[in-house]
DNA sequence: CGGAAGCA
DNA sequence: TGCTTCCGG
C-alpha cells in the first residue's frame, strides 16, 4: 500500500527514452498487481486462457518488457519474498478489503451496476504463487534477470540503487526511498493520458523521478528522520500510523524536536507501536546479495510457444517481437552511425 | 496496460 | 496525422 509522503517527495517529470542502457530495479509484484487489476476485458474480467486461468499479468509482462528492450532500457524483475511478521495486520487489512469488494461486486452484479461491478472486481484482483512462476518463466525467456528478494522486493531494489547495480528502482510505492532508493520511478510506463474505462473522464500518467538526495535536502532531515517521520504518518509495518497526525504534523514534529523519541506529543504512542523495529527494517533491511547481473538474448521462438500455450495468438506475439527487433535494429544502426 | 482499429 | 475507442485471452 506504501505510505504518502507526496508532500515531502519532490517530484521532477521524466520519459522512458532517458531511460536508455540504464538498468532499473523493477518492483515486480508492484506492476504485476497492476496488470492484475487493469488489463481486463469489457466485462470488467481478467484475460484468460480457455480453461480459466488468469493470463492478464503474461500479457502485461510480455508487451512492458517488449516495450523497455525496445527503448534500450535493461529491467531487473525484484521479487518479493517472505514479508517481515510486522505487515501481518497490513495483509490482514488488504485481505479483508479483498473480502468486503468481493461481497460489493456480487451486489453491483444484481444490481446491473456495471461501474461499480468493475471497480470492485479490481480490487478482488489477487496475485497466485502459479503466476508469480509463469513471470519468471517468460523473464528467462526475454533475457531478462529477475532477483528473488528474501523481503521485501522494495528493499532490494534499493540496495541495487545503492551499490550502482541499477540507476533507479520502479515502482509505484514511496516505500523505496525509505529503503534508501537513490532514485525511485513512478509510472515507469509508455502512456499520457488514459480514459477510465466505464466513466467520461481521464487521467493522466506520466513518468516521474523522485531522488532520495533532494527530498531530504528539500524537506532539511535526514533519512532517519524520514523514516520517523513515514512511522507517524503509517507505514505497512503500523498501518494506522499516529492518530492525528498526518505528512504536514509528521514533518513539523521531525523538524523541531529531532527524533520520535524526543517528541512530546508521540509519547503515549510510542508505547504502543513498535517504532525501533520498524526503523530496523527500513534503515538495515534484509536484502539479497547480487554479484552480477546478467542480460541473455531474446528467444523469439520460446516466447511465442509459451504465450501460445496460454492461448495468446501467434500472430499477436509475434508482431511485438517483430516491432521489438526492428526497433533494436534502428537502434543499432544510429548507433554505428557515431563510429 | 498497451497495441491497433476507427475516425475526423 | 493525431486523438479516441476497442479489444486481447
């Protein structure tokens, strides 16, 4: 769910084409959830195969990854693994909101109420081991590393950031740069404006850079202030965060006493929470240990066996790994051009 | 979401 | 040619 810190994160608009040779730590359950939830068919339904089975993240996966080789942009797929015992009441959280839509979208359903049937059905989305496999499946079919994180996959990524392996991660929680991410993307992805299906409005997405460096030198804390500040504000590892106090407070309070332990208002409150493990799992997280990370080549062919197993049309497959390759093409040869 | 068709 | 809508699985 990540946490808002929207006020203290400077936020510069940036587009996919500088993104070129750079490698970027990629949040994979981030964007999988993501795919999960919006590549639905007008029903409001996930794409499947013809038994059943949700297709939605393959297809999300294969036309992103396409789209950043295309671009000379080299994506790392972070996995997360075993999230640390302090998210059990956030995932308890999410479960239960998972339950309440599942009930709504029955209702909107005898209702007729197609919108609401829609949204509520987005919010049921759920990623399965069996998919979180099949990801990594088509990845080895790209080429394309992808790390298995022992936590948090946000962790990870940043520690990626931090030892120059990757020049930014993406993904679309703020979490990152409480990981210590040196940059952290949002909206890592191809598109302006977007029309919200069923309804007459639009939105617009676009790529934005956050760097760690300037939000504290912006907001004058350090980044163990920041995290002070995230666990007053709520992080996944204490949900509600403080009662009353919200980003504005949190960074006033931060400012003038220093630390959550010299903040006489948070007193009774720290108590309760525990805000020194928290600290630990930001500030010293468990994170894997990457030597090197290695790029294969594309294996056209496998890539289309493999989506046509799962019912993907041959030709719709193959058409993007066509453009892909011309792409790369044309990026080789401006390249000679220089030489 | 992202590509492609449809439309001015 | 550029923007909007449609559809994939």
């Amino acid at each position: 769910m990540g946490l808002n810190l929207k006020d203290v994160a400077l936020r510069e608009k940036t587009s996919l084409e500088s993104f070129n040779t750079r490698v970027v730590a990629i949040d994979a359950y981030n964007a999988l959830y993501q795919f999960l939830s919006t590549i639905r068919g007008s029903d409001g339904m996930p794409l499947a195969d013809l038994e059943g089975n949700t297709t939605s993240h393959l297809s999300g996966l294969m036309y992103r990854n396409a789209s950043f080789l295309s671009m000379g942009i080299k994506p790392v797929w972070v996995f997360d693994g075993r999230s640390p015992s302090l998210k059990a009441a956030e995932i308890e959280r999410r479960r239960q909101t998972k339950m309440d839509a599942a009930i709504k979208y029955e209702k909107a359903i005898a209702d007729g109420d197609q919108e609401a049937a829609r949204k509520y059905a987005q919010q049921v989305t759920s990623l399965k081991d069996g998919m979180v496999d099949q990801s990594k499946e088509l990845l080895d079919l790209f080429g394309i590393p992808h790390i298995q994180a022992p936590s948090e996959g946000e962790a990870t990524a940043a520690r990626l950031t931090i030892t120059g392996q990757a020049w930014a991660a993406a993904s679309q929680d703020y979490d990152s740069i409480l990981f210590g991410a040196r940059r952290l993307v949002r909206n890592f992805t191809n598109n302006g404006r977007r029309k919200v299906p069923n309804r007459n409005f639009y939105v617009t997405v676009e790529p934005e850079l956050i760097l760690l460096e300037r939000v504290l030198e912006g907001a004058g804390l350090s980044r163990e202030q920041l995290v002070d500040m995230g666990i007053m504000i709520g992080t996944d590892f204490n949900p509600s965060g403080f009662y009353g106090i919200g980003p504005k407070k949190a960074l006033k309070l931060i400012k003038k006493h220093g630390r959550l332990e010299d903040i006489p208002q948070v007193q009774e409150k720290l108590e309760s929470t525990p805000y020194e493990e928290i600290r630990r799992i930001f500030l010293e997280p468990d994170v894997a240990d990457v030597d090197e990370i290695r790029f294969g080549s594309v294996d056209h062919e496998g890539i289309i066996r493999y989506m046509t197993e799962h019912d993907f049309s041959p030709n719709r497959v193959g058409q993007a790994l066509a453009r892909m390759r011309k792409a790369l093409e044309k990026k080789s040869q401006t390249l000679e051009r220089w030489f």
